[in-house]
C-alpha cells in the first residue's frame, strides 16, 4: 500500500483542471492518475528502467545470490565426491570435508536452500551464514538450472504494479466516454511485457481500490510482491518520487490530447 506525504496540491489542481475539460468524473481522472503512478513505480523499482537492461540487472542479481549458496563444482568432480573417489572441495582458501548428505542433487533442494538463506531485510543471499560445517556443494547443471528457474521470475514486483495499472486503466475506460485521444492512453498489454509474465504466473499481483466518494474518492494501491515493500527495492523517497511523476504524466496527456484535438479542428 502506498503511504506518502507530498505536497501535490499545484499538480492536483492542474489534473482536476484538465479532467474537467474533458468532461472526465474524479472517479476517471483518479484511475488514469493512479495508472501513471503505478508505471513510475515499477519503473522506481530496483533496479531502476522499465527495459531488459533492468531484467538482465535482476538476472545476473539472481545467478549471483544462487552460486553464493553453495560451493559450484563441474559435474566430473561432482561424481567423484558421490563415488567417494574425492571427500572434499576447496572453499575460502582452505579444503573442506563434504559428506554425502551435503551434495545436491536436485534443483528442488538448492532452490529452498537459496531462499533459507535471504535476509528478511532486503532479500539477498546472506553468505555469511554459510561455514565449512554447513557448506553445501552442488554440480553446475543443477545450478544453471536453478538459475533458469529463477530468471523466469525475474520482475515479479515490477510486474505486480504493472498488472495493478492495467486494472486501472480498464477502470477508467469503463467510465465516462471522453476524447478518443484519452481513451487510447494508459497501460496496455504489451508495456513491460516480461514483468508482466514473471508476476502473472508466479501469481503475484497488483491491486488497485478505490474507495468511492463523490466529490473526492481515494485509491488504495497495493503490491503483493515478497519484497516489494523493501526499502532496497522501493524506498519512501521513490514513492514520492512516482507519485509527482505520475501527476506530471498525467498533465502532459491531457495536454498532448488537447493540442492533438485542436490540430484537426484547424485541419477540417
């Protein structure tokens, strides 16, 4: 849910302003300005971008945080340590002896270990809980499988307000019928696909209120993302931030439509 004090009031105006000229209810205008501040949102998500810069960002931060769980070896080696033909791995400098119950075999496995070992803080990998007493080993294909499955996911929180904003634009085009300009506005389908797709099958979602009052309804927006709320992926300073930007994109849309309409009043 987002929580944030802002001074908004010069921007509310110019929006409120606009909505009128286009014959739009409070109801309309909040759902296309909420929209706009849900894209600002996932774009403020870390890491920052709306593109697959910030995918591959994710993915490499998921390769990484997998192959700082366990001790990665090639699968030679590893069916050495199964067969009992070697006992042990280097790891920080020193041998370690690894017994059988330590070596991974299945995805399934590192991939819960992987998540035993986020921080409840900011998701991350914490490598110092692992020592030479715990230390799992696992070959590489198990490991790029992980990472594979993971990657698949990469996004979810960004997603998850993306998906909200969707919802959101459908609310507002069920509304009053205003300049088609406008109507053509908002989130659609295909704007970031790929996060789109991580938060829609993991079944992680964005939802969007609104909480009906005729002269002033408000909207309750809501991420349901694990890390969502962290202050490493989303901090009070970026809320505030997509909250002005939203406002901004919203002025500049009914600008843009104003000036589109008034160009073929000229041209007939």
């Amino acid at each position: 849910m987002i929580n944030a004090t802002i001074d908004t009031k010069k921007l509310a105006y110019s929006v409120k302003y606009w909505s009128k000229e286009f014959g739009e209810t409070n109801e309309v205008a909040l759902a296309k300005l909420s929209a706009e501040v849900c894209r600002a949102l996932a774009a403020k998500s870390q890491p920052y971008g709306t593109g697959m810069k910030a995918r591959n960002k994710i993915v490499a931060a998921i390769a990484k945080d997998v192959r700082k769980s366990v001790r990665t070896v090639d699968n030679d080696y590893f069916n050495k340590l199964l067969s009992r033909e070697r006992r042990s791995v280097k790891w920080r400098g020193q041998w370690v002896q690894i017994p059988v119950d330590r070596l991974i075999l299945h995805p399934s496995r590192l991939d819960s270990h992987v998540e035993s070992l986020r921080k409840s803080t900011n998701g991350k990998v914490d490598g110092r809980q692992i020592t030479k007493g715990n230390l799992l080993v696992a070959p590489e294909d198990v490991v790029r499988q992980v990472i594979e499955a993971r990657a698949e996911k990469a996004g979810i929180a960004k997603g998850a307000w993306i998906l909200a904003g969707r919802e959101l634009t459908e609310m507002a085009r069920r509304g009053p019928a205003t300049a088609a300009a406008m109507k053509r506005q908002g989130i659609g389908p295909r704007y970031m696909g790929w996060a789109q797709k991580a938060a829609r099958e993991s079944g992680t979602r964005g939802f969007a209120t609104m909480i009906k009052n005729l002269w002033s309804p408000k909207m309750d927006i809501k991420n349901k993302a694990r890390h969502s709320g962290k202050p490493r992926i989303l901090g009070s300073k970026q809320v505030k931030q997509a909250i002005t930007n939203g406002f901004r994109k919203m002025i500049r849309n009914y600008e843009q439509a104003f000036h589109a309409m008034d160009k073929r009043n000229h041209s007939k």
